[in-house]
C-alpha cells in the first residue's frame, strides 16, 4: 500500500490492516523512540483512540505525509500524533490543529517526544509544549531484566527463583495453538482486576483480544526476524502467561501486552525475564510503554529501574 491509498485532507479514513504496509514502512525511516508508533499499537487501540488516517502535501521534492488523528467520541479528547513522512513539519501541525477546532474537536498534538519536536520544527515560543508524566516510556536494559543483578533485583531474583522451585515451566513461541491458552489467562486476569467496573481495563481487555485474535495478519513470529513476536509460558501443559512485543527501533523492543495468571505468583516476573532472554537478546533496550498514570502500574515499572525515561509532550497552539 502506497501513501496515495489515503484520502487527501481533510477526508480521514479509518486505521485498518490495509495500511500495515505503509505505516511499517514510515516507522521503519522515522526509527521512533515512543510506543506508540508501530503499526501493533495503533491497531489494537484503534477503537479507543478512534484512529483516522489523512494524507497531506508536502515540501517539494519531498514524499507527501500522513497523518494520524484521534477523533474522540469526546472533542476535548481528541489529538493528533506527531505526522509521519520525510517532509512533515510544523505547517503540517498548524492545518491539522486548524481544522480539529474548526470540527469542534481539541486542537492539539500528543505522545511528541523531543525528536518529535525538533523533527517537526515546533517552537516553544511559538506553541504551549506541557510534559505529559503519564505518557512518558519507561526503558531498561535488556541485559539487567535479563541477569536480574541480585544487588539491584532482589525481590525480582526471589520471586523468580519461587517459581522455579514450585513449578517446572517451559517458555515457548506464540503459536496458533496456543492463542486460546493466552486468551483464557487474559480472562482471568481481568476476572481478578474487575475488568468490567473499568472503563480503562474494559479497553485494554479489547487491546488483548484484538492482537491474539489477529496475530497472524499482524506478523506473529517465533523470533525477532517478524515484526511482532509473542511468547509463553507453560505450565502442565496449559499457558499460564504471555507475552507479545516487536522492535522499536535498531536497539530497542517495545514490549505491548504482557499478562500472567493471579493464579501462580512470580509469573509476571518469569513471563518478563524468559521472553527477553529468548527472543530480544539482539537488542539493547527494551521499552515497557507508560503507566498512564496508575499508582499501582508505576510502582511496578519504577521497581524495574528503567535505565531511562521517554519525556512525551503535549502541544497546543
């Protein structure tokens, strides 16, 4: 699929598998830090996000370039995500915000992170740039969650070697036999966090189904050569944890869904170690998205010591 398969601006479309091929192509030039931009991530969120595709000209000699908007059931929560293409800019920004305030809808860009800003040319002075806590990445070096160094990971090193001793597991590649196994863990997970009381769990739980459920058109691999790899672990024959995630950029996996069963405890940190250190072992870092502002969810992702952090921004005109 080529960027003349997107409708001109201001006609949207809908974010669907047919613009994989583009949006993977155009992620692959940027070589982007934030988790958000892989294909993986927009679509299994497309729902909630209200994902929409628009094509707009560009400098010449340059490819035009795309851009990404949600488009709320609530204006005041739309965006746009930083526009995609070797010639998108900051007048790009500036059409886009034009026209979501002419729709009624929040004129601003979110999920930018510096690079964004500079690739963009975005001002201080000329936009109101706010850090985005909630939104900011949490990155590791893949070697420590893989070594789990006992004088910085201790509790991880305990629950780790508890469930060792108490269970015999075995890791294995996400196959299609095995998608059923991970849906049922997803079901208890979200049996023990009342998924249904909350509107964010409800959506995550959507998110899950989505990327099980169409893992193959998304590229499920057993190995990092795919673009989206999934992982397992089994324990007497029945998953009781899973993983999927896919490279970022050239040193860097974005780790998207990672579920265990409340039914074993250390799972999350089994789950955790075996995917790296059997599928990403090639890559420096590893990027376990935000926490959105969870207190719960940032105790756990700080208790990993992130080696750094991916600063997001908001910006409005």
């Amino acid at each position: 699929m080529n960027r003349e398969a997107v409708p001109d601006f201001p006609e949207l479309v809908d974010l669907g598998l047919e613009h994989k091929p583009l949006l993977d192509d155009l992620f692959r030039e940027l070589q982007p830090k934030t988790s958000e931009l892989t294909f993986t991530n927009l679509y299994i969120w497309r729902h909630v996000y209200g994902l929409k595709l628009t094509r707009m000209g560009a400098a010449a000699g340059t490819a035009a370039v795309v851009c990404l908007i949600s488009w709320r059931a609530d204006p005041e929560d739309s965006f746009l995500l930083p526009p995609l293409g070797e010639g998108a800019g900051v007048e790009h920004v500036r059409q886009v915000f034009d026209f979501l305030a002419g729709e009624g809808h929040a004129a601003r860009m979110a999920r930018v992170d510096e690079d964004g800003l500079a690739r963009l040319c975005i001002a201080r002075d000329d936009f109101d740039v706010q850090s985005d806590r909630d939104n900011f990445d949490y990155v590791y070096r893949v070697r420590d969650l893989i070594d789990l160094p006992e004088d910085r990971y201790r509790d991880k090193v305990v629950h780790f070697n508890s469930f060792a001793r108490k269970y015999k597991y075995e890791y294995r590649p996400l196959t299609p036999d095995l998608v059923e196994g991970c849906l049922f863990v997803q079901d208890l997970w979200c049996d023990d966090k009342h998924c249904d009381l909350h509107s964010s769990l409800r959506a995550e739980r959507q998110a899950v189904r989505e990327v099980l459920e169409n893992h193959e058109a998304l590229g499920v691999a057993a190995g990092p050569q795919g673009r989206l790899t999934g992982g397992v672990i089994v324990v007497n024959d029945r998953v009781q944890a899973f993983s999927l995630g896919e490279p970022l950029n050239a040193n860097t996996v974005v780790i998207h869904i990672e579920k265990a069963s409340p039914e074993l405890h250390g799972a999350f940190a089994v789950m955790n170690r075996e995917f790296l250190a059997n599928a990403w072992q090639g890559y420096e870092f590893v990027n376990r998205e935000q926490d959105v502002g969870d207190a719960g969810l940032r105790r756990a992702k700080e208790s990993y010591l992130p080696a750094t952090m991916i600063e997001k921004f908001i910006v409005r005109p």
